[in-house]
C-alpha cells in the first residue's frame, strides 16, 4: 500500500499547490510526462494540461483545498480513493469524488479517471 499512499500524497500535493512553480514542480512529480486526467468537467493530457486544469479548479474555487476522505485502495498499479474539496475558512465541502488512478512503473501516475458525487448547487 505504500506505492498507492505516495501516489495518493503526490496527488494531493498537485492539487493543493500555492503557486504556479509548485503547480509545475508537483505535477512533474507526480504525474508522467504523457499522464491524463479525466473527469466529467475535463479530459487533459500531459504536464501542461494538468497543470491547468489544476489552476482552473483553483480559480473556481479560491480558498478551498482538496483532502483525501478515508484511505486509499488498490492493486496491481490501480489505486482508488475519495476526495472532498475543502474550504479552509469555513470547513464546508461543497464537492466530493473519487478517483482511479493507474501507477507507471516509476510509481507516478500515468491516468486519472474522476467521478464527481457532489457539486454546488447540484
């Protein structure tokens, strides 16, 4: 489980990235150079893309973060694990998810398939 955990870590570490640098340092960690990110509300590929469908739910969504909610699970090089997007103010968690990431051999992530469970105003 500790190649899943780290993932899982690296993962959130893109997501909640403060400034563009560590958007783009983060994302090289954690994603491979070919990786995509698809959800309902995106399908991008690559370092760039992801960066900025990143920086799109940043700006959707000033002052919030994403949390890991329970613990990730997985097998082989699939993991799953749930997500609340978390407002730092307040504590509220206007959306929720999960998502089923595929490991490369070098443990970061080659895909992300996204499912929403909750938005605002849904």
């Amino acid at each position: 489980m500790t190649s899943y955990n780290d993932a899982v870590q690296r993962y959130f570490a893109a997501w909640n990235a403060a400034t563009p640098e560590d958007l783009k340092d983060a994302v090289a960690a954690a994603f491979t150079e070919e990786g995509t990110y698809t959800d309902p509300l995106a399908d991008v590929s690559g370092h760039d893309g992801i960066a900025a469908a990143i920086s799109g739910a940043h700006e959707q969504f000033p002052g919030f973060e994403f949390r890991l909610a329970g613990s990730p699970d997985g097998h082989h090089n699939i993991a799953r694990f749930s997500w609340e997007l978390v407002s730092k103010a307040d504590g509220s968690a206007p959306a929720a998810g999960f998502d089923v990431i595929t490991l490369a051999e070098d443990g970061r992530i080659s895909s992300v398939s996204g499912f929403l469970d909750r938005l605002p105003g849904a």
